[in-house]
C-alpha cells in the first residue's frame, strides 16, 4: 500500500479506536509494509493531530511495545467550544415555566453531543477510569460520548428496575429539584467490584441525584474518581453537597420577568490547564 | 500543507462530518493549498473509503459544487457484523428469569453500538430522513449511533413527562410484553411538522411500543421512512403489527430448561443488497 493510501487507512483506524493499544506488526500486516513506513506514518499522524489539537499517538517500545491515540482536545478547543455552548445557551426563547432551560435541541445534535464528550474526555485524559456512569435518561447519550473517547463501557442506573436486567441494587435518594423520594436502580451485573467510576450528568443543581449515583456507586465498591456536568446551577436555597466536579457551563441566573438568561462558563475553565 | 498532512486532516474531517456538504475552496483555505491537489487528494481518500467498505465521497461539480462523505458499510462488513453479534447473543449466560436475554453490555459498548449504528445507517443510507426518534431508554445510544452517521438531531419520546422540556403531545398504547397501558410522551418543539422519521429501537416483540410510537408521530404529521430493531423476537400468542421494518438480529428461541438460545440473523440480510 502507498504511503498516501496508509495515511488515510490508519487515521480511520485511530479515529474508530481511540486509547486502543496497537503493536506495529498489525499495521505493517494490513497495510502491507516495512515497520520503517509505519514508523514514519505514525510520525506524520502525530505531528498532524498535535497542530490540530485532537490529540497524540502515545509510542511505547520494547517487547509488548507499539502505539495508542490518545484524544485530547487543546484547551484553546475546549474554550472555544464551551464558549459557543455558553453563547447558545443564553438565548431568551429557552426559558421554560418554571425557570427550566429548553436544552433537549442541543442534546438531541449529535455533533454538539459529540464535542461535549471530548471535552469531558480530555479533562479526565489522564484519570483512572474503567466505566462511565450515568442515570437515565437525558444524561445517557454524554456518558456514550465520554466513554466512546477513552474506550470504556457505559452503565445506566435507572429510576424503574426492569425485568430484563436480572437482579439489581437500589438505593433511595431526595432529588433536589423537586424534593421527592426517588428511587435509583444499578443492575448486579453491570458493575464490577472496586471499578474506577465517571459519572456524566446533563444537569445539576444541589447535587441530589448525583449523591445518589454516588451513595449507590458505593455498594458496588467502586471508586468515584470524576464527576463531570454539562450545566450546574445555582441553587438559593440549598448548599451544593458535591464539590469535586467538573461543568462546562454555570445558569447563574434565569429571569423569567425580564426574558434574560445568564449563562457563564463553568469550573472546567477554571480546573483544567492545558492537556 | 503537504499531502501527506493534508491526507489526515482531511480524513478526519469527513469521518467527523458525515454528509455535511463541503466546498472545496473550504479545503483549499485550511489546508493552504490549490484546488486541483485537494481534488487529488479526494480522490486518494475516495479510493481508500471504498476499498475498506467505510463509504465513499459524492463530489457535486458547478456552483455550490464540492464533496459530501457519505458513510455506507459494505454489505459484507455489515454481514461480518451481524454474525459477530448473533454468536455473542447465543451465549446461554443471558438467561434471565422470564426468558428474557440480558444484552445491556453490549449495548454498554460504544463501539459495538457505534457500529449498530453504521450497520443502519448503511442500510438507510438513500431513504430521506430528517430526525432518529426513540423512546427511552435503551433505544438511546442506538439512536444516536444511527443519528451521528446520518447527520441529522436525535429526538426522544418518553414514558413520563419531564416539566424541563415544555409543552408536550402525549398518547396511550399497549406494550406487548407486559400488556399494560402506558403513555408516550414527545415535547411539542422537539419535532416539526412533516419531518421524515426514522424511528430506532433496540428490541420488538408484538411492536406495541413502535405501534405506540407511529401513532404519536402521527400527531406531528411525521412521515415514518424507515424503522429500525436491533433485535426482534418472535410472539406466538399475537400477531405482528408492525411489518416493514429492518432487524440485525432475531431471537427465535430461549429454552430455559435446556440453557440454550437460538438467535438467527434478522431480516436485514435479506433486505438490504450491497449499499
């Protein structure tokens, strides 16, 4: 295979397969080469993707040894991302009865999703982390976009325990929105003892339901070890219970009478230098 | 930029960017470089897509002219897939109580979800489709895995109404395995009026649920162009409702007693001829 070809074969296949370890006699088989021309393909991809800000190939040598693509958005990408999100998220027309935010639009685009999970992904790059949690529902499709960049599977706990998931683990927890019992429901097989946890949420606001993942997480011995929001708010009247997370984006102020929304950009900015 | 630079920027961006229309003086600009190479270039990249069986770029000429990844998995990459999935879905330690099969850890899979959502998407790939509607909660990741591929917003019906997302359109339907009456709802901003639907599943027995769906698009005047069921099962009590959809997979039998599972390929391997 020419050069040019291998180029595009072998960005595919780090692109499809981030965080996957890869020995070069894989490469050379199905690209049909010397380990000197990957070698030097891999170098050429490298260089490409740090001047892009996506990310680098992680190279290890040795026995054993071979190559990994490591996504990891710039921090000049993740601002300017978060920065268009912020800038979407202030517009009037979202404001719902109650002081909601309508923000099913943006969490319904794919490539919005998308971004949103490399942010995350790259803010945790160089974490622990075996599996993202998340509970349904609207949190779901971030936890997918998290896990899909650090190669990790996704578990749901859900509010109703269904049939089709065998025996569960469940615990109660006060949801601060809305100040009602809740019940939240981890399948026993979906986790394993002592794994290292993300949990990904769209939304918090006293932290009530990501205390409950927590509380729940913790019968299953498993390690907390990031907690990432796309939107917190501010909540008034109560004092936030989690402290050690990270958001895109604050609501500071929702203002129903003047048809104003004020959105800042939230602690990621603050917490993540460049990665 | 050189070629070979050029080569990983520009896969990148179409694998990024499935069918988003791009004019070449686009390419020319971020890539600092003539037209006539990035037509080169395109066509090297066009050459690689097909041979792999990922798709290929549709070059449109004249004003407004320029190129459009479209991703379509060759029939024999889908098949491979299929088979793949049928023989992990054949494993007796699904078993759960009530015959049903526990399939949450490969649908905690990005990648084996990504891929279902290739397989469909492939298979959609010439039917007009605006918007991938589910219902929560397992059909979600499907739904954006399809929706990503497609390039078009994911829209979620619910079983309960959340206060956080407006006004909504509900109805009532039968679930076919459990034969209770439960309500779907959908916001009424979440959908326009006359969309073309794909509607994404991950499971259908009798079809209640897809019938329950079908039924509340039909109060947003949706066109439905296309269902999709990653595994249908057969009900012998009732009959079908549902016929023109495309499956991956079918269960045709779980034998509790013998600890055994058959799963055949869906109709999808009849349906669909090479894309």
């Amino acid at each position: 295979m020419k050069r040019s070809n291998r180029l595009v074969v072998l960005t595919d296949f780090f692109l499809e397969n981030p965080r996957k370890h890869i020995q070069l006699p894989y490469f050379v088989t199905i690209c049909e080469t010397t380990k000197s021309s990957i070698s030097e393909d891999l170098d050429i991809i490298n260089e490409v993707f740090q001047n892009q800000g996506m990310g680098y190939l992680q190279r290890s040598t040795g026995a054993g040894g071979g190559v990994k693509y490591i996504p990891a958005f710039s921090r000049e990408n993740s601002m300017q991302f978060i920065e268009e999100l912020r800038k979407k998220l202030e517009d009037p027309a979202r404001i719902l009865p109650g002081g909601y935010l309508y923000m099913s639009d943006l969490l319904g685009d794919p490539r919005t999703v998308r971004e949103i999970g490399r942010v995350f992904a790259s803010a945790f790059s160089k974490v622990k982390i075996d599996v993202i949690v998340t509970v349904a529902t609207k949190g779901i499709p971030l936890a997918y976009a998290v896990a899909s960049f650090l190669n990790v599977p996704v578990v749901i706990a859900r509010r109703d325990p269904k049939v089709t998931e065998g025996s569960s683990v469940s615990i109660n927890y006060v949801s601060g929105s809305s100040r009602k019992i809740q019940t939240m429901v981890l399948p026993k097989r979906s986790l394993e003892e002592g794994a290292n946890v993300c949990i990904i949420d769209d939304f918090m606001k006293a932290g009530g339901t990501i205390t409950g993942m927590i509380n729940l997480l913790a019968e299953f011995d498993a390690r907390v070890q990031a907690i990432g929001v796309l939107a917190e708010a501010d909540d008034e009247e109560e004092e936030r219970v989690i402290n050690n997370y990270t958001s895109l984006v604050k609501i500071t102020n929702v203002d129903i009478r003047h048809n104003k929304i004020e959105i800042q950009s939230g602690n990621y900015v603050e917490n993540h230098t460049d990665s």
